[in-house]
C-alpha cells in the first residue's frame, strides 16, 4: 500500500444515519488527494459500522466499548499513516468541502489549522453554552483560538507528539500544540444542523468536566518539560 498523504480520522459513535453519507462527502471532497478515511467506532451499538462501506483507503478501528471521543480521536491519531492529520466529526455537522482549504493552510506554513464555526447551527443554549466555554477556556489556557469545539482541524504529523490522552484532551488540541511552539491558525468552516441521530453531551456531562480539565490543563501547560539539545558545531 502506498503511505497516504493525508488521514481523515473520524469518531463515530452511533452515527448509523450519518456514515455512509459522510463517506460519500468526503470521497468528493478529497478527490485530488491521496488520502486514507480512519473511522474510529467508539462502541456504537447502532449499525454505524455496517453502514462504513470497506474498500482500499478506509480503515475501520473498534473499541470494545464506548470510551469518548477524546480516545476515539487520540486511538485515530495514533494509528494514522499519512503526514498531514484531519479531525472531523461523524455526525455530518462539518462539511467535508472545508477539507482543501485546511490543507491550503498547512501549504502556506501553518502547523496546526483549526476551523471555527461561521454560523452555528446549534440550539441557542449550546452555543451559548459554547460560547462562554470558548472564552474562558482560550484566556485560560492560551491557545488563542476562539472555537476549540469545532473538532475540524488539519495538523502535520508531528503535532500528535505534543497530545495527552485523557478523558477530554479533544478540547484541548489547539492548547497542547500551542504549548509547544507549534504555529496555529484558524479559518472558518461551515457547519449544519445534526438531522440524524443525537448529541452525546449536555450541560452536565460537559461544561463541569471541562472546566476541571481546564484547570489541569493550565497546570501541565505550565509545568511541562521542554529542552532543545545542543547541535553540534
Ligand atoms: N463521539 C464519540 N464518542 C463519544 C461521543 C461522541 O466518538 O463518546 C463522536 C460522535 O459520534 C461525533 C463526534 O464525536 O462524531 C461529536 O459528537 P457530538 O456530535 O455528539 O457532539 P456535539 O456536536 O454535540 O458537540
Ligand atoms: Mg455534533
């Protein structure tokens, strides 16, 4: 097999009536590109992966059980063959058509490219919701993002080096890269409204949870070992 160019990792968890089209999306999104689609199953108990149609350039990893998207995308990253890495949700609320212009950035020097969401097409709580955990959590942590919610995001393999896996790392991508001086940008993406299945989060399971990583992320960020060597002369 030729190494690909570029891995689209995709957490999936219950997405049975979004997949296949999500698929189809991104193979003519990404027609130009050599490319490989690393679908991660997060323990759906749905007919997600049946609907994943297998062919040369799709790879499928299971978990036994449903463990979060954090370890989802960190099992994805991990297990990518190409150089550049592509996160995007499995629920088709990215558009897949988003995917040239985050390459272009990477072209043009970038390390790290992170989407923001132009018009959300959330309920009005989440992004409120969203909304307030985006600003506090960029002050706090310095990634000078404004929308780490926004799962698309193209990086240079080398940025899976600077990630941590714990339970909600995928909030904390642009904060981790940022901390080890590689260089972010940001554009804006699309996003659309979910028409099939359902959120996997709500207030509780989230902005608390988040807001305590946040604390622990500020607190490795901070204490964090970063040495250069010497090169000879
Ligand atoms: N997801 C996952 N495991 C989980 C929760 C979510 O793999 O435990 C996936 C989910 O299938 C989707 C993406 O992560 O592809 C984002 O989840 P969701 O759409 O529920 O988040 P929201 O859009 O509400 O922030
Ligand atoms: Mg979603």
């Amino acid at each position: 097999m030729i190494t690909p160019q570029v891995s689209i990792i995709i957490p999936v968890y219950n997405e049975e009536g979004n997949v296949a089209q999500l698929q189809k999306e991104l193979e003519l999104a990404l027609k130009d590109v050599s490319y490989e689609l690393l679908f991660v199953d997060d323990g759906s108990r749905d007919r997600t992966v049946e609907r994943i149609q297998r062919k040369p350039g799709v790879r499928i990893v299971e978990f036994e059980k449903n463990t979060g998207q954090s370890a989802a995308m960190y099992a994805g990253l991990a297990a990518a063959s190409g150089k550049i890495l592509v996160l995007i949700d499995g629920d088709l609320q990215n558009d897949p058509s988003d995917i040239p212009r985050l390459l272009a950035e990477l072209d043009r020097g970038a390390d790290l490219v992170c989407g923001y969401r132009l018009n959300r097409r959330d309920t009005w709580f989440k992004r409120v919701q969203s909304q307030i955990a985006n600003r506090v959590r960029s002050r706090f942590t310095m990634d000078g993002v404004r929308d780490t919610g926004c799962t698309l995001k193209a990086m240079r393999r080398e940025c899976r080096e600077a990630l941590i896996p714990f339970h909600g790392m995928h909030r904390f991508i642009p904060a981790l890269v940022k901390g080890l001086g590689y260089r972010i940008t940001e554009i804006p993406v699309k996003h659309r409204p979910r028409l099939h299945g359902a959120s996997k989060y709500n207030l509780g399971n989230r902005a608390l949870r988040a807001t305590i990583d946040m604390f622990g992320v500020r607190w490795f960020l901070d204490r964090q070992i970063k040495f250069m060597i010497k090169t000879s002369k």
